[in-house]
C-alpha cells in the first residue's frame, strides 16, 4: 500500500507547558497579522498542558496536534546550559512523523515574526535551519523548514531514547543529525537578540530585513513583563515589536470583549482577576469582606487595592513621667547583720587611725566666716571631694580651710600692694564701678575671706582683677618682689657667668685630683690600665695610625673639615684632634671638658678622591 504524501503546507509550533501559551499566541497572532496564506498548526503534549489552555490555542491554530511527549532520561546536559525545564524537547522530533502535511515551517513558541516567510515553503531542501548566535557553525533549532519523513523520524527517536544530544535537548540532537545535510538559512529568519550583547552596527544595517525573532533563554518577553526594557537598545525594540503583538491581541484597552484571564495569566503584570469574595485568615465568616484576591507570587497589587499597613496593630509606648527617683522596697535591701567573726583579726580590728570631716561637702557650702565660700569661677567642687583648691589647714582644725597659696608671704604682699593700688584707684572714680557691695562681689570676687581674726595673715587667693570694672592699666602694675625688671635681664650673660663658674669648679676639681703631680691628665676621662702582654713578634714600637695622643681641652665635635693644602700629610680627623688652631670653630673652645674621638673617623667629605 502506497504511503499517502502531505500536500499541505503549515507553520508549526510547540507547546509543552502552559506556561509558553502567550508566546504560542503572539507567534501565530504575529503570522496572521502579517497576512500569511498557510495554516497555522501547534504540536502539544496533553499530559502537560490544561484544557483551558488548549482551548485558548483553538483560536489563533488550525491544528492543535497532540503528541506523545519525549523526556530525556538522561538530562545531565541541560545543566551544562541551565536549562533542566528543557527535559521535554526532544519532543519536537514529533514533527517528522506529521507526514500529513508537505513542508513544515517551525517556529518556537518564544518568536515573534515581524512578516511572514512563505518563501521557506518553496525551498527544496528536507532541512534548513539559521546559524546559532552561540556557536554559528550549528544551526538554532527555534526555526526549521523541514520535509517530515519517518525516515529521518526514526532515526531521530533512536537517538532520543538514548540521550544522543550534546546539550541534552532537541538542538544538540538535531546538530547531530542534520549536520551533514542542513541548508543554512539566513540569520534574519531566527534573529536572537541578547540584552549583554548586540552587534548594533548590523542591527542598523539589515533591521529592515528581519522576518523573525527569537527570544531564547529563560528571559522571556511575558516573564518579563512590560517595564523590563525601556532603553531604546536594539533588544528592546525587538522586545517591544513582541508587545506591540500582544496588546493589539490582548490589551485590556484594544479590545471589544475581555482578554481572556488564562492569558494574562501567564504575562507579568497582566493578570487583573475579577473581583471575588474571600474570607480572610482569622476572621469569622460572617465578617466577610469584600476583596480581591490576588496572587503576590505572580502579579503586583490590583491598582484600587488598600495600603495593606493600615491594618497592622498599633500600640503606643510612653516615656515614664514620673520624676520621683526609684525607691527599692525594703525586702528588697534586707538590714545586713555582720556575720559572726571566725577569725581573731575579725574581733579584734583595730581602730581606724584616719580622720575624715564629720559630714561630706556640700556642693556649695553654707556662707559663714570659717568656711570660704566657692562662687563663681571656683565652681569646681564636687560633693565627693569639695573643691579642688581648698585643703583643711593644720592649724586651724575643725571646719576651717584655707588655700594652700595663702601662706606664701611673697603672694600676700602682692596682693597687698595691688589691692591697696586697687583702692585709690576706685576712690578716684575711675573706670565703671558697681555702686553696690552685692554688685562688685558678682564682678571681681571670687572667693569669701575668712574674718579677720580667723586668719593668720592675709589669705587671699590672686584672684584675677576685673579689668573692665575697675580701670586699672595693667602697666601701672607693680613688680613683684625679687623679680628683676626685663630690662636688666640679660640670658647671654647670665650663661657666660655660668661657663665662667662652671670652668673654675672643673679647674679646682682638676687640681684636687691630680695633686699637681701629672698636668697633662684629663678628669672626666676614664682611663683603664692596659693589661701588658707580649705583643705579636714584630709589633713592638709600631704605632696604630688612628693612634691619637688625648689633648683636653681644644677638642670638638667630630665635624667634617676640609683642611687648606699647607697641612697635607696628616689625616684630616688627626689634624682636628690635634687642635690645630686654623681648623678649630671657635665656638666650642668654651667647652671645659674633653669629648672622647668617635670610633669611627671616616670616610666622610674630608676624604677626597686622591687624598692620602
Ligand atoms: O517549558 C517549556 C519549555 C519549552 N517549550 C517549547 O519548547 C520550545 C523550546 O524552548 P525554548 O525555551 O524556546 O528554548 P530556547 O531558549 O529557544 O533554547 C534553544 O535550545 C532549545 C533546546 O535545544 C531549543 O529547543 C531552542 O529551539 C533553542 O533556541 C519553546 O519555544 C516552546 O515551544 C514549552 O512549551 N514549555
Ligand atoms: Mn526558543
């Protein structure tokens, strides 16, 4: 019986789960609006794809073909592209066995055609298929133009069923297959543009030429959603050429009748549901509310929805106001009993022998004569430790206290002096003067004097003058006593007495030590007894050349010096050490003591190229 040969002439396409049914649609919708004569059929597995859906397909496809589905049962090389959801795609072998029909054109599900390639009915070729982006010596299998044959069918499962497929799903498989034997296709049938990479200079160039594009990888145009792409890229535009499909076809707004629900579904950002009425989790079912539900995993809140933080709980929390300090109750302090003593340290301790005030500071003590009160500008005590320039006087006892500086005879009769200088001045009338007692002590005092009687001398503290409120020039103030004027202070002077002092307790001392017997000794220089030992045969009288002979007191500073010609032949550190006159700074010769040479005696600046 002869096998009955296909005549018709479809565009293909694949549908596995429902997830791809937007893209099934916008394919088909794509075909149609570009006004292409052939009919439309889709391949689907039945197992996975719902009745809704498949209902859906009726209304853009001719056919929807069921199929049996394939899976790899070998899927360890869709993980090598990331793509486990490809497990099914060995599938779309399924299309060699519609021998019914004479030329197929697939198309995946995830292309929109910009026009519609009849031209690919008339090829003569049983396999033709654009370069793939990745690698474009393969071909990409979302676009095919292929002759069905239970031939090539055949063969095709063979390999399915035992996993032949270099990346695990249909494109791998068929490389293999067809690589021999395929017709390239034009890349502007299967154009796949990719938002990280886009040769726009081409893309300028041969745009006008495209008749599809394929959005391969997982990104797709409904996954994504409308807001995805608005930079105006080349993959953009392309991505809006598959939106301006959809919402010619499935707007809300574009259309006479609803789209239907099952649709925007599956498309990010398009599902508005219908409103139902749900009873929200624990709340009695009489209270029903009236709500939208709405699936948070899949779609942004419904636009007349409430902010949903109105109906967190509120509680407010106050600051305490209550300024009374805390009070522990008393069970809370239990009266603590010592307990009984074990140790005869314990029983018997004695006496503490430190004398403390009977009752601690005040922060600011009362005012009476025998406590200097602390106003203004002392205000450094604390209750611990009252304050810091107050100690108890010995003599006084009790609960007198005087500043330690009262007693320096020399302060008091400063003091005197100014305060009584201070007097005639504001008997004069000088300067702006408080008329009231309260007023001045604000102004200048700043500590209360003990009464007369309580103090030995005069305790003051200098405290500073109010310059404003008593006029009195700080020039007119008088030296103290013993402090010459800085006119007859003279330090050059006064450091050459000390030299000069200095020099004659060193000369007494030299004196002293050496009881006149050896002039030549230096004091200050420490002096070791060589221990005497025979010396290497041939040693004897010979002289180390940095030997240096002491000579205090015209030493200085190992200073480099460049000597002048006419002492050439002696070793510049030599002719230092040995004080020769012309080479001596001048300054050091005030020094009374000798400094030891330094070990180290060059190469410095005084060495030049050629010196001996
Ligand atoms: O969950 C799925 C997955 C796939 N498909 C169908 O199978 C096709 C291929 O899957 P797709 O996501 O488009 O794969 P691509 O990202 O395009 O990946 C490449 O690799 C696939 C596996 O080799 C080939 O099938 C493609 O043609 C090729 O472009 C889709 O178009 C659909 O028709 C579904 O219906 N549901
Ligand atoms: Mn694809």
């Amino acid at each position: 019986m002869a096998v009955q040969e296909g005549t018709e002439d479809v565009y293909a396409s694949l549908l596995l789960t429902d997830t791809y049914l937007p893209g099934a649609l916008v394919l088909a919708h794509s075909l149609r609006d570009a006004g292409t004569t052939k009919k439309l059929a889709i391949l689907i597995t039945p197992d996975t794809v719902s009745k809704e859906v498949i209902n859906q397909l009726k209304t853009v496809y001719d056919y929807v073909i069921p199929v049996e589905r394939v899976r790899n049962e070998r899927p360890a090389n869709l993980f090598l592209m990331n793509r486990p959801d490809l497990h099914s795609a060995f599938t779309k072998i399924a299309l060699w066995k519609q021998t019914q029909f004479r030329k197929i054109v697939y198309i995946d599900a995830d292309v929109v055609a910009y026009r519609a390639p009849d031209e690919l009915f008339h090829l003569p070729h049983s396999f033709s298929a654009a370069p793939d982006i990745g690698w474009p010596d393969l071909f990409n299998t979302g676009v095919m133009a292929l002759t069905p044959n239970m031939g090539d069918y055949y063969a095709l499962s063979a390999m399915a069923e035992r996993g032949i497929s270099f990346d695990g799903a249909d494109q791998g498989l068929l490389n293999m297959h067809f690589r021999n034997t395929y017709n390239r296709l034009s890349f502007s049938y299967n154009v796949t543009p990719s938002a990280h990479y886009q040769y726009v200079p081409a893309y300028r160039h041969l745009s006008s030429s495209i008749s599809m594009v394929h959005f391969i990888g997982s990104e797709k145009p409904w996954v994504q959603g409308r807001q995805a792409s608005t930079t105006g890229t080349p993959f953009d535009e392309m991505v809006g050429r598959w939106w301006a499909v959809y919402d010619r076809h499935y707007r809300r707004s574009n259309t006479s009748t609803p789209p239907p629900e099952i649709v925007q579904y599956f498309v990010k950002g398009e599902y508005n549901p219908t409103t139902t009425y749900v009873v929200p989790v624990g709340e009695p079912a009489d209270k029903t509310v009236k709500s939208e539900s709405w699936d948070a995993s899949r779609h942004s809140p419904p636009i007349d929805s409430g902010p949903e933080a109105a109906n967190f709980p509120q509680a407010h929390y106050n600051m305490s106001s209550d300024a009374t300090p805390y009070v522990a109750s008393a069970e809370y302090l239990p009266e603590r009993d010592r307990p009984t003593p074990i140790f005869p340290w314990e029983a018997n301790q004695p006496k503490p022998t430190r004398v403390f005030p009977e009752r601690p500071l005040d922060p600011v003590p009362p005012k009476s004569p025998q406590t200097p009160r602390i106003t203004q500008t002392s205000q450094l005590s604390t209750p611990a430790t009252g304050t810091l320039s107050v100690h108890p006087a010995p003599s006084a006892g009790g609960n007198t206290w005087t500043n330690a500086w009262d007693e320096v005879p020399q302060i008091n009769r400063y003091v005197e002096t100014v305060s009584s200088k201070h007097q005639r001045t504001r008997s004069q009338g000088l300067g702006v003067v408080s008329s009231t007692a309260e007023e001045e002590s604000k102004i200048s005092k700043v500590t209360d004097f003990p009464s007369e009687e309580d103090r030995p001398s005069l305790p003051v503290t200098p405290a500073p003058v109010g310059r404003l409120a008593t006029g009195v020039d700080e020039s007119e103030l008088p030296a103290a006593d013993g402090v010459p004027e800085q006119a007859e202070w003279d330090p050059s002077a006064r450091l050459d007495n000390l030299a000069r002092q200095h020099l004659e307790a060193f000369e007494l001392l030299k004196k002293l030590s050496s009881g006149g017997s050896q002039p030549d000794e230096t004091i200050g220089v420490h002096h070791r007894e060589i221990p005497s030992r025979p010396l290497p045969f041939g040693s004897e009288n010979v002289k180390s050349p940095t030997y240096v002979p002491f000579s205090p007191p015209n030493v200085v500073s190992p200073q480099p010096v460049k000597p002048p010609s006419t002492t050439t032949g002696v070793p510049p550190a030599i002719r230092v050490l040995a004080g020769s006159p012309d080479v001596l700074p001048s300054a050091s010769s005030s020094s009374p003591l000798g400094i030891s040479p330094p070990s180290y005696q060059g190469p410095g600046p005084a060495f030049e190229k050629g010196e001996p």
